[in-house]
C-alpha cells in the first residue's frame, strides 16, 4: 500500500524536472533567433523587386528569396556548400556601380561574362557574334507607348554614342570608359565584370547606361517569388513615412483579394 501511494509523487517529481527554467527558455529562443539571424544574412535574404526592368521575368511588387552562397567565395569551412561563378543567362542580384548610390541593390540578367563580345542590333542581342533566342526579352516595337519606340543608343548598343535622349541617364564615368571597351562594334567585358540587362529592355535602366558589374558586387541569384503583391509603379518614388504607412494599411487590408496568389513559388529563370 505505501508503495502505491507513493507512486504519484515520483511521477510529480519527475514532471517538474522536465519543466524548462526561463533561463533554459530564453537561451532557446536566443538559438533559434541566432540560427534564423546566420542563415537570413548569410545564406538567403529576402529582397522587394521595386521595378519594371524585368518584366516578364519578375513584376513589380514580387517578393523572392535570394541564394546568398552559390556565387561566394569558397571557404574551407563549408566544404558541402555548391559554389560556382556567375554563368551567362543567371539573374543576379548586386549592388549597383554606382558611387553615387553605393547600397542600392538591383535585379538583372547577366548577359555577358570576360571576354564576351556583345552588341544589339535593333534590340536583339549578338552574343560573340550569335544572335540571342530571348522570348523573356522586351524588345523596341511601335506600340504608341513613346517608351517603347525605336531609340538608337539603347536598341543598338554599342554603336550609338550617348545623345540629348540619354542626358542624365547615362553615368559621366561610363560615357567616358565605354569606348575604351569597344572593339569592332562589340562591347568586350573585361576581367572581373559582368554585363547585366534587364529583361523588359526598352523600360531597363541597366548595363548601357552605368557600365559593367564588378564581380564583388553580386551578392546572389533570387530562386523563387514567396510573396507577391500588387503594388504601383510609382510607389518606389513615395518615401516618406506617410508615404509607407499608408501602404502597409493597404496591403492589411487588401492582403487577399491583391496577393498574386498564382505566383507563389514561382521559380525564376
């Protein structure tokens, strides 16, 4: 009989010992947050594709997850890790070769790699001397949108020296180094860069008016869309914090009805 009655106060016992101590609970939760905080910084990151450069690849407002590793330099310490360099036709995310805007961050497609020769001709990219099959690729058409019309610099570049039309658009540095970069009518991509277009060429400000991206710059690739929202063209220009809290407001309250549900997972190529 006593040792029946002395059953329940062992299982008691034994219940509180497994009980975790605030302490125990707050240094899990400071594993986790360590673990979320390495992997969000140095092996993906979220990032908002504020423009319409790469339509149709990407639209504006779609959020995708970026794959900070594959592109960085080997380390002996992650072995399992797949490294390898930028491949032409990979859409990359970098910071844009700019001093003037030195954290800006830009989505593009790599269209050249060192010792690439390129050139358009009407649009249409040669490749080493081979035109480019590009159906993801906006090109120059007489749609009554001014944007899209013929434009001599942009659409067969590199042939075309900057005019009044590219006033502002074109970096000073660049207008200056283009031609020490052109042989026979062909942009060549030195050592170290890469040349990057946006998709919807004739809206993409890009590789024809900054120059080439240095190799450091490019910080990964975005695999898939995660979210996507519905969000104007111009809101990228609304900065001030009435501004983006009145968005917020809208996305709470249009969540469902303007969440580009079908793109969900979407994977980017």
């Amino acid at each position: 009989m006593s040792t029946m009655a002395s059953e329940p106060e062992e299982v008691t016992a034994k219940q509180v010992d497994q009980t975790e101590t605030p302490l125990e609970s707050l240094a899990s939760i400071c594993t986790v947050l360590a673990i979320g905080l390495f992997v969000m910084t140095f092996v993906f990151q979220n990032y908002e594709i504020p423009s319409a450069s790469m339509t149709q690849t990407l639209l504006i407002g779609d959020h995708v997850l970026v794959d900070r590793t594959s592109f960085a330099p080997p380390t002996k310490w992650a072995p399992f890790v797949h490294y390898r360099d930028v491949h032409r036709g990979d859409v990359i995310v970098f910071y844009k070769p700019n001093p003037e805007t030195p954290d800006l961050f830009l989505v593009k497609r790599a269209i050249g790699i060192p010792g690439d020769r390129i050139h358009l001709r009407n649009g249409i990219v040669y490749l080493n001397g081979v035109e480019q099959n590009e159906p993801q690729a906006g090109k120059p058409s007489a749609d009554g949108d001014p944007q899209h019309a013929y434009n001599p610099y942009r659409d067969d570049f590199p042939d075309v020296p900057p005019g009044p039309m590219e006033s502002g658009e074109v970096t000073a540095s660049w207008a200056l180094d283009l031609p020490n970069h052109i042989q026979n009518g062909d942009l060549v991509v030195p050592p170290g860069m890469v040349f990057a277009m946006g998709d919807n060429r004739t809206e993409s400000l890009d590789g024809r008016y900054w120059g080439f991206v240095p190799r450091q710059n490019i910080v990964g690739r975005p695999l898939f869309v995660y979210w996507s929202f519905e969000t104007p063209a111009d809101q990228i220009e609304k900065t001030s914090m009435g501004d983006r809290l009145s968005f917020m407001a809208h996305i709470l309250i249009h969540f469902f009805d303007e969440t580009r549900w079908r793109r969900t997972f979407h994977i980017i190529r």
